[in-house]
C-alpha cells in the first residue's frame, strides 16, 4: 500500500512559510475551546495545527494526518504552541518523504507535552496568577480614589492591571512558541531547557515577596488613616492588623495557594472593622 509520501514527489512538497506558524499560533489561543474528557485538549490540538497540515498534505493524505492528532494530548495551554512547532516540523520532513515515522511524530508530541505541563503549571497557575491577582490588589490602594460624587474608575483599571501584568509574561510564550518550537523540534530537551522556566519562577517569586510586603504597607497606611476617629489609638490599630493578619492565615491553612484570597480577606476584614460606628 502507498504511503503518504508517495501520493506526490518529494520536490513538490511545500514547505511551511511564516504565515503558516502564524496561523498555527492564533488557532492554538483557542486550544482549550474544544476541550474534552476523553481526549483532553487532542481536538483543539488538531484544530490548532490544521493549516500546517493543510500546506503539506492533499485532501487524502490531510485526512489521516490530521485523524492522527485528535488522539489523547494534554499540556500547559500558555506552552502549547512549543508542541505544535516541533509537530509541524517533523510533518514537514514526513511529507517531503523523510524517514520520519508517525510513531516518531506522536513520541516527541508526548515527551514534550509531560514537561511543560509539569514545567508550566507551576509558572503560570501557582506563581503568576496569584501575583497578577496581588497586583490588582495593590492597585486598589495606589490609584487614587474619586471625590465624593466621582466615578471610582479602580473597579475597571485594577481587572485591567490583573490582565496586563498576567499577559505581559504569558503572551510572548504564546505568541513565540510555534516558531521556537519549529525551529529547534530536533532537539526536544534543549528546547524545553532553553525557556528556563524554572528561573522564570523564582523571578517571579521574588516579585511576588515584594508585591507581599508592599500590600502590608498599604494595608497598615489604610488602617492608619481610617482608624483616627476610632477610640483606643494604637491599641486598636494593632487589633485590627492582628485579626486581619490570623483571618489571612486561617485562610491559607485551609485553602493553600490561596493567596490572592487570603489577601483579600485580610483586607477586607481590616476595613470593616475600622468603619467608626
């Protein structure tokens, strides 16, 4: 039986152009769209590189290419795009008649998918998700508020401050990760490497910590100013904090990672009970 290969010469097989990754890289912002149980994020993965598929294969042969990556594939969504480069190469190599086996195809598939996620999870959903929330947070507390009859803008601009800083870190991944992952798809481990996402996070850690500290200072200023009306000075001002401070903790104990929750408890917990009755 013919192979792929066989239904037209190598020399005529195109190769892939920029505008090709491109359109592999804007399908993969909506990897997760089709999400399922059974095969995880296999069909938005086969969607995301169809336009690969589309310039190499013909009808016929697209068909079964693209039957073969609606299987099982789960990954860190922000890093996919580095799987889906390093498929389209080896595709490109599989259509102009290379010895590149479907079985090659989906082992490299899955032995880059298990270390991003494992990489990508602690990244992006346990250290730069809970900072971008503590961002919004801070937010609240260093953008001016509106006059008495004003419109308080901070409930638009401090969402917005949590997509930009979120985005600024992720979206280069997304919007790089096809190309990078085409052009070094031969050297899978070094690719993975290459990201250093293990010093990404404990930048970003740091960052964190920081983000931390400067929300106990607006916290205890906040305190500070709304406590003046309330009998007992010092002693309630560090009443407050305390309660705050053991609502913060109670919250992380029972709900670890939650940081941005326990911030916001602490917070607002503060702020009630400095309301001068």
């Amino acid at each position: 039986m013919s192979g792929p290969q066989e239904v037209m010469r190598p020399a005529e097989r195109p190769s892939l152009r920029a505008v090709d990754l491109a359109r592999v890289a804007s399908r993969a912002l909506y990897l997760q769209a089709s999400f399922t149980t059974e095969r995880m994020q296999g069909p938005g993965f086969a969607f995301s590189i169809l336009p690969a598929l589309r310039r190499l294969f013909g009808p016929g042969t697209r068909i079964a290419a693209l039957r073969r990556h609606l299987g099982f594939f789960n990954t860190h969504p922000v890093l996919a795009g580095l799987v889906l480069g390093a498929v389209a190469r080896l595709e490109e190599r599989r259509a102009r008649g290379e010895d590149v086996t479907e079985e090659r195809v989906e082992a490299v598939k899955h032995a880059l998918a298990s270390p991003l996620a494992a990489l990508g999870d602690p990244l992006f959903w346990v250290t730069l998700r809970p900072l971008a929330g503590l961002l919004g947070v801070v937010a609240v507390g260093v953008i001016p508020g509106p006059d008495a009859l004003g419109t308080d803008w901070r409930v638009l601009l401090c969402p917005l401050v949590v997509l930009l800083a979120y985005n600024a870190v992720a979206l280069p991944f997304r919007v790089t990760g096809v190309a990078r992952g085409y052009a070094r798809a031969e050297e899978p481990l070094e690719l993975v490497r290459s990201l250093r996402l293990r010093e990404w996070r404990a930048t970003l850690e740091r960052i964190g910590a920081f983000v931390c500290g400067a929300l106990v200072v607006l916290t205890v200023i906040g305190v500070r100013e709304s406590i003046g009306r309330v009998s007992g000075g010092g002693v309630a001002h560090l009443l407050l904090l305390l309660l705050g401070a053991a609502a913060a903790s109670a919250v992380l104990a029972r709900f670890p990672g939650r940081l941005v929750e326990a911030a916001l408890v602490a917070l607002l917990l503060t702020a009630l009970l400095a309301i001068p009755l």
